[in-house]
C-alpha cells in the first residue's frame, strides 16, 4: 500500500539549514511528501535576506507564491489543493496574519480535509484578545507542530487537547556533521587572523547582524574587561546593522573580527575549532543549536521575549548558561567565569552535543515530523 501523501508547506523558507531536513523527509518510507515553500525569505531587506538552499533541493520543491500587504499574506494554491482532495493531509505554515491559512482552514472543515499547522505556537505566556485569538485560529486545525516543550505546556494550560500539540524541534546539520569541533582543529581556514593564535581564550557570536540581536551590548561588556583578560572575538553573519556594530565594537575598544556570512560547513567548523564558547546576544534561535552541534556551549540571555524554542536546549550550568537580560554588567561577568574555568566549558560542550545528537539533528527532526503525523492522522479519524 502507497504511504499517506503530504501536502508540506515548508517553514519558514527553503533556506540553506532546511536542506538536510528536507532531504531526509524525501527519502521517507513512511510519507509521501509534496513540498511546497518559499524560496526566498522575502519579508527580510537584502542584507537581511537568508541564503537559500542547494539547486538540487529547490528543484524537488513546488514554488510558493505570495502576495502581502502590510504584515497580512495570502499563500497562493493552498486553498485550491485542499479543496480538490488529492493529499491525505496537508501541512501549512500556522502564521495568524496569513489570510489565506483562515480560509484553508474553513475550506478543510468543509471538505473533511485532514489540515494540520506548522509554526512557534506559543513563545511566551499570552492573555485577553491576542490569546483568544490565537487559539479560535488553532482551533480550526487538526494539530499542531511546533518547535519547543514550552509552546505545548502553554497550549495545553490555555486547553488545547495536549494530543493535538506535536512537538518537532528544529534541526540545521545531519548527525554524520555533529562533533566536537575541537577535534577538527587543523581544518582551520584561515577565517581568523593567525597571528594571535595563542590568545588564551576565543569567543564566537553567529548570527544575522539585526536589531533584533543587540550585538552591542556585547561591545559594552567587552568594552569593560581589563584588555588584557579580553577573548578574541569571531563574529560570524551578515546584517544591515554590520556597518552600525563595527563602528560600535571600535568605540569601546574591542577588537573583533567581522568575517560576514560564513555558510560552508567545513568554514564553519573551523571557526568553532577556535572557539571555547558561543555567546547568543538578544534573541536566541538555531545559532543555539548551531554551536551546540559542534560540542561548543552556549552563554544566551536569560527571558529574552524574542528567542526561538531553541532557547530550551541551553539548560542553566548543564549545556550552558545563562546572563541577566539585557546587562552587560551581568554578561561580563558570567563570561569571566566561564572563561576562567577550561574544565566547566569542556563539561558544558559534551553535554551540548549529546542533547543535540538526542534531539536537534536532521534525522531526529524528520521522525519527530513522522511521529506527529501518525498521532495526528489517527486523531483525524477518530474524531
């Protein structure tokens, strides 16, 4: 018997880290899967734009169209498909200002369609008209699949049935490309200056340069270590606020090296071979996950309203740590700590990579997706 078959609307886009997961989804005994996704994360500026994934991929993928005005979307053929039935379910993006997602969902009740949403569901706790809201748009739907334990905790206490809330988490690298980065030391690519290889202690800070992340508060921090004590700085990713941060880190004295987007895999693990710890400033996301894959832990911002669930893999003094929101006094001085005791940070980077390979690899991601499905297929028929 033929497996079901998927209409998969990939989220957010088919960006370059989706690669890995979208190729395991295709190899899949157990679904069929029709992709459809956006090629281009075309609600960003140019400079803020993410790199797409491989021509080989794209082209197995079905080209999402979109019209916007303001932050309201309509996703063109959605609602087409699920009216002609041809698929056993359909997986879109669970984003409250696409119109089009609304009358999918209607059309899907009409038409006994198996619909199921993909998105962050509950970042943080919600209440009054944003969370009745969100719950009238998920209650259209026949599941949920989101990133994190928490969202599912909050959707459940809000009274979603704990059933229809599927957790995936999210996935960059396959677990073949997970390792202590450490252990590929002489694959270093000349990313960083050489000269200054002996310099006791390096730090790294990957992701896009935008407000968002409040690069500059670990300029400040920096800024207020005696020079000597001061790490070497990587800073991996390209922004419209790059021009803005060098400026910054200069006024406060900082040396850091602005190596712009870096996606070559074998780069990147050669960057983090320098490294002794990654710092997530603002807004944590996958750039959690990203060094955690390479064995190397993590210092994130504790409450930041903005982090994505990957937030929840950094777990206080096992897989790394955290420093008071927004203080660069407290960002200071956890890095001095952390810096200062080689065997805590080696500690956190084993238990980093071992929580990755349980849970945020490409392979994990498309079983947890499988997983969901058959939870939320059977909930489907029973109801």
């Amino acid at each position: 018997m033929a497996p079901p078959r998927v209409y998969f609307v990939v989220q957010p886009t088919v960006a370059h880290y989706r690669e890995p997961l979208l190729r395991r989804l295709l190899e899949s005994t157990r679904y069929d899967f029709d992709l459809v996704g956006r090629f281009k994360n075309s609600e960003a500026s140019s400079a803020d734009s993410i790199h797409s994934a491989a021509d080989e991929v794209l082209a197995k993928v079905r080209p999402l169209k979109f019209s916007a005005l303001g932050k309201f979307w309509w996703e063109h053929g959605q609602v087409r498909e699920i009216w002609r039935g041809h698929h056993d379910a359909y997986v879109i993006a669970g984003r409250i200002p696409t119109v089009s997602a609304w009358a999918a969902s209607a059309v899907a009740a009409l038409r006994g369609r198996t619909l199921i949403m993909w998105g962050h569901g509950w970042k943080r706790p919600e209440d009054g008209l944003k969370r009745r809201v969100r719950l009238a748009f998920y209650r259209l739907t026949d599941g949920l699949l989101v990133y994190g334990d928490r969202a599912k905790e909050l959707g459940s206490s809000y009274g979603v049935p704990a059933e229809k809330i599927q957790v995936i988490y999210n996935s960059i690298y396959p677990q073949a490309l997970t390792g202590m980065a450490r252990e590929a030391a002489d694959a270093h690519v000349g990313q960083a200056t050489d000269d200054d290889a002996g310099s006791a202690a390096t730090i790294i800070y990957s992701s896009r340069l935008t407000s968002r992340h409040r690069l500059d508060l670990l300029a400040e921090a920096l800024g207020g270590m005696p020079a000597a004590e001061r790490p070497k700085v990587l800073i991996v990713g390209e922004g419209a606020e790059r021009p803005r941060l060098e400026q910054v880190f200069t006024e406060h004295g900082v040396d850091a090296a602005f190596l712009g987007a870096v996606y070559d895999y074998d780069q990147l693990r050669g960057l983090y071979a320098q490294a002794d710890l990654a710092v997530s400033v603002g807004g944590a996301g996958l750039n959690v996950t990203q060094a955690m894959s390479f064995g190397v832990p993590v210092l994130a911002e504790d409450g930041n309203p903005d982090s994505s669930p990957e937030i929840e893999a950094v777990v206080e003094g096992i897989t790394g740590r955290y420093y008071q929101a927004g203080d660069a006094g407290s960002l200071r001085k956890v890095l001095a700590e952390l810096l200062a005791d080689p065997a805590q940070l080696t500690q956190l980077g084993e238990a980093s990579l071992a929580v990755v390979r349980d849970r945020y690899t490409a392979e994990k991601h498309a079983e947890w997706i499988e997983n969901a499905l058959d939870v939320l297929l059977a909930r489907a028929k029973r109801a």
